[in-house]
C-alpha cells in the first residue's frame, strides 16, 4: 500500500480550525480562536449579514492563546500555557488591541469559568496545587487585583454562570466528571449552602447551571432520576422541578447553551446519536413554553471542549441584541468554523471561512452511523470512514480510533487525522464503546471500575463483526489506536484479545492504573479516583485491568507517542511500559515531544508524529 506524491500529511493538519466565539458588548463583531498558524491564537472580526469578512489576529505567542471572553468594558480575556503544561495563565486584549498578562506564576493554574458584568470569576491552585480555590476579579482587571472568596477543602469548585444576587453566587463542587453537587455562596456572611444534597440522597448525579429564571429559581441541566440529561427547574431553597413533557420532546442528552441577561428565549443543543439539534424555549419557575427547533446550515456537530482539547469552552453564543447567534459548527467533511445565524428572519451564513490549505474538499469523507451487538448483546454505536475509491480484493485495513475521557464521545465532526488516514489507504471505525457519553447514564456506567474492561470487550467484538460481517473492511489488518484513555484501551485491548490486532498506536495511554493515580496531578486525584476506583479500596481491581502486568501477551507492534509536560497522564506511563517491552525483546517504538503535554497541540508536532505513525502502519500493515 503506498501514498500518492500527490497528498501530503502536513496539507490535512493544516486544514485550519475556527472557535469559540465570542461576542463584542457592541454585537459588531467577534473573537475567536484559529489554528491557522499552526497554534491556536485569538483573532477577531466584524460581523456583516451575509459576508465573510477579513480577520485579524490579535495574539502571536509562541504557545496556544484559548478560551476567550469579551467582558463588559470592551477589554478581551483569554489564557495560554506553556509547552502543554496546563498551567494557563490569564492575559487581556485591551481596545487598541494590546496584549497584557495579569499572572505569571507558571507554576500555577488558572481556569476562567464566569464573568458577570462586575467581575471575573476564576479558579486557581495558588496556596495548595491539590486544591483549586475560588477567586473574583472586578472589571476592568488590569486596574484590579484578584480577591479569594472561596478555599474548598479539596479538589475543584467552579462559579456555575450565574449570579443569584449581587452577594451570591452559585457554585458546581466537583466530586467526579458524573457526579457534582450545586452550591450557594454567600459572599457577606460566607455562608455556603449545598442546593442539590438531599435532593440526589448520595446518589451520583450531574448537575449543571444554565441561568437564573427569576431570583428563586434556576434552570439547569441534570440526569436526576433520568438516563438522560435533560433541562429542570430548581429553585435556591432547593426544591426540584422536572420538565417532564420538555423531556418527552427532547429525547436524547441536552448539552450546551446560550442566552442573554435579558433574553427571554434560552437555546439549547440535543445530543442526537453524535449529530447536534438546536432548540429554543421560555422557561418560567413551574413550566416552559414555545419550544421550537431551528434549522443548522448542516447535519453536523457544535463541538467543544476545555483548554486542553479544544481552543474553546463555548460553541453557541448568543449577541447581547438577541438578534444573532454565532455557532461553531463541523461535519464530517466540513471543517469546523463559524456560521451565524440571524434569529429575526432565521437565515445563516459562514462568517468565518477556513483555509482548506490546497485540498480538494470533495476528497473529505463524511462517516456513516452503524451499530453492532456485543458480547452481552449491548448495542454499541460506530461511525465509519470509508476511503474513496475502488475497495482492495480483501477490503480495506481498519483504524480502530478509541477516544478518551472515558466518559466522552467521538462525534461525526471534521478530523483532518482521520481524512488523512483515509487518503493513505486506510478505513478508519470510531466506536463508542460502553463508559461514553451521550447514550445516557446507565451506558455511562457499564464500565466502572471492576467492568473496565467489558469496555475492552466491545473493541473485540466490535473487531470480531468487522472482520465477519463487513466485506469492505480487511479483518486481518486491524490497527487499535487511541489517546490517554484511548491510550489505556490499545494497550489493554493489545494484552487481553492480542490475536485480533496488526499493530497499536498509544498516544498519552494510562499503562498502570496505581502509577497513574499516584502521579496524575494532584487536583485531579480525586475526580479520577470517581471513575477508575481508589488506590485504599481498590487496589486488586486498579492491579487487575492495568496493561502493564500483562505485557507478556502483546504480539504486535506498537507506537507510543507521548508529552513530556503531560499532568494528566504523566510521562512515566508510557516510558516504563516502554522499557518493559524492549527488555522482552518485544517490537516498540516511544516518539517523545519534550514541548507538548496530554497530547500533540503544535503543528510541527503534529506532522513529525502522525506522518511517522503511517509510515510505520505501512510498513506493517
């Protein structure tokens, strides 16, 4: 199998990815992050009803620029770390376009997570880097000084977006990525009050704030006493009110929103198998009303993330007029920029257009929804990728694409990593196995635990149903390949079902569960300790499903790519799975990137890594 001369890997990386916007207080323009560089940075441009117009970039730092925020005096927020360490530090982009830094411990995390018209509300691990405490900054920041309001006695609380009065705020306690609890902060008496308690009774539950209705009540996003997560009223004296008939129209995950001080509709995404459905409504303290579902420019997704993977944390926002809404939007084969919708006449438009860096756009492949049954006849959801062209007498050989988190969800969204695999000849199968989001809590919780690896199961009996029942994939050449926990699950699908796999590709993986808590950056212990089990009361199950103890049963190759600067999954995992595996003689490969951390943020990275990687497949596949 060889690549054409005419396609190089650099051309798919450079395909540009626009984010994240954000709104001027004047609704003439925005902001918002771009990798056309190479590295995310911050630009900005005017917005005009049906045009692209020019942009200017605002940032040129050497390392990413994320997440930023127009706050009420005009001025920009944003953050940027440094070599993928994660410890961002917050700078701001005045009116004449100046760039400012407000921190300079980099030693230090700091992580924006509301600004009202007042103040900026950030978390930070400045006295205790297993805690992050709660700080407001007043506006303008740069005439200012941060003040602590809050110090948690572990682990990560957050300002939820909403202010229940000028002396209270509202406030998510973390206990796990599943499992939060909201909270009201009294700034005068310091009083703190848990909204969400006695409601969930011990119960894991998520729970996430989308805006004050009225001074008593708020509405949120919850999975209490549902499988799915789906909008509620609860009021400040902690009383719960579903919106039972909203939930029987909304089938699917409710996720993201946006909304104005003042506006009276809220607009909300619903999670539909992976594709992304924008709803509105009113909400009053007991009920909703107009509930309506307005048309996207294409069947695609509204991707986001936090600052490690994604440029972004919001990809809906709605103007302070109420009259547009820029959305960041992707598809399979479109990819991800801004369009904007104009909510008076309901028209939309691309208001950012993204470089294709020369390819042809109608060489990107749009993936195709399947499921299959695994070992215990749990439907298991799958896109597939398909390469253009004639399909080989044997069929194609298979990427097996695992994502992280584990409770996360690979989306039909534009991957210029997966269209360049495709155009080397390879089909790529990205599954969400159990343990993923977006299917519900119970698929959520299948693979806690002492069930971590019936995940592991799904990728073999998914491999299995590829190679019988699927004539257009090669079962005898199947590649595993995932990052960090994506990571864990090639090496662990590698050791437990060895015969079914051609190579692996480990990109940041856990290989040792009881290194990896005992390493993973402090603050973080706890909220992983939630999904994976503890190192007090589950030693004999973190031993069990580690990879690392059963490197005896790898028979095929494998390529680990790893950051240096990773906190997430620290370095040490993928060096000593390495030494154990060049000690047995066994075929391995370790690429380390002394500037990048949990996963590959620079293009030059990008490039030298994945372009190895296929070369690598080709030769053994």
């Amino acid at each position: 199998m060889s690549m054409t001369s005419e396609i190089k890997f650099e051309d798919y990386l450079a395909v540009e990815t626009a984010g994240g916007a954000t709104w001027h207080p004047d609704g003439k323009r925005i902001a918002f992050t771009s990798n056309s560089t190479g590295l995310y940075q911050i630009y900005t441009c005017d917005i005009e009803k049906g045009k692209s117009l020019p942009r200017v970039q605002l940032t040129n730092e050497e390392d990413r620029c994320t997440d930023p925020r127009y706050l009420s005096d005009g001025t920009l927020v944003f953050t940027r770390d440094r070599n993928g360490d994660e410890n961002f530090q917050i700078g701001i982009i005045d009116n004449d376009r100046s760039v400012e830094w407000l921190t300079s411990n980099l030693e230090v995390k700091h992580r924006i997570t509301f600004a009202s018209d007042s103040y900026v509300y950030f978390s930070a691990n400045i006295t205790d880097k297993a805690r992050l405490d709660v700080y407001r900054w007043k506006i303008p920041l740069n005439q200012n000084w941060p003040e602590l309001i809050f110090e948690p006695d572990k682990g990560l609380i957050a300002v939820s977006g909403a202010m229940v009065s000028d002396t209270k705020i509202l406030m998510t306690q973390f206990y796990g990525n599943l499992d939060q609890q909201l909270l009201i902060l009294d700034l005068l008496s310091g009083e703190l009050a848990n909204l969400t308690a006695a409601i969930c009774r011990g119960t894991p539950t998520r729970w996430e704030v989308v805006r004050l209705i009225d001074s008593e009540h708020i509405l949120v996003i919850t999975d209490h006493n549902s499988d799915s997560t789906r909008l509620a009223i609860l009021s400040t004296h902690g009383r719960y009110h579903p919106l039972d008939r909203l939930a029987d129209l909304t089938k699917f995950d409710i996720e993201n929103h946006t909304f104005t001080k003042d506006s009276t509709w809220t607009y909300f995404l619903e999670n539909q198998e992976g594709y992304s459905t924008l709803h509105r409504a009113k909400f009053s303290d007991q009920n909703f009303s107009d509930f309506e579902t307005l048309a996207f420019p294409l069947r695609g997704v509204v991707p986001t993330g936090d600052a490690r993977t994604w440029s972004h944390s919001k990809g809906l926002v709605l103007s302070n007029d109420e009259h547009l809404l820029a959305v960041t939007m992707s598809s399979g084969n479109q990819p991800t920029s801004i369009w904007i919708l104009d909510i008076k006449d309901m028209t939309n438009w691309r208001a950012v257009d993204v470089s294709l860096a020369g390819l042809d756009p109608s060489t990107f492949v749009e993936p195709t929804l399947h499921r299959f049954n695994s070992f215990d006849q749990l439907s298991v959801p799958y896109f597939k990728y398909m390469p253009l062209g004639g399909i080989p007498e044997n069929g194609w050989p298979a990427i097996l694409m695992i994502h992280g988190g584990p409770e996360a969800q690979i989306r039909p969204d534009f991957n210029p990593v997966i269209q360049f695999y495709l155009s080397a000849g390879f089909a790529v199968i990205t599954p969400n196995i159990r343990g993923s989001d977006g299917y519900g809590r119970k698929y959520l919780d299948l693979d806690n635990v002492e069930k971590r690896l019936d995940s592991i199961r799904d990728i073999k009996h998914l491999a299995l149903y590829l190679k019988e029942s699927d004539n257009e994939i090669d079962g005898d050449r199947l590649v595993v390949y995932g990052g960090s926990y994506g990571g864990f699950a090639v090496l662990s699908a590698m050791t437990e079902h060895p015969e079914l796999w051609k190579a692996g590709v480990d990109i940041v993986g856990v290989s040792n569960f009881v290194t990896f808590l005992k390493n993973t950056a402090a603050w973080r212990r706890s909220l992983r300790e939630a999904e994976y089990g503890s190192l007090e009361h589950d030693m004999d199950a973190l031993v069990k499903i580690s990879p690392i103890h059963k490197i005896d049963r790898i028979s095929a190759p494998l390529f680990i790519i790893q950051g240096d600067n990773d906190e997430r999954v620290p370095l040490s995992e993928s060096v000593q799975i390495y030494e154990k595996l060049k000690a047995k003689e066994l075929p391995v490969r370790l690429m380390r990137f002394a500037d990048e951390g949990h996963g590959l943020a620079k293009l030059k990275n990008r490039i030298k890594a994945y372009s190895e990687v296929v070369e690598w497949l080709k030769r053994i596949v």
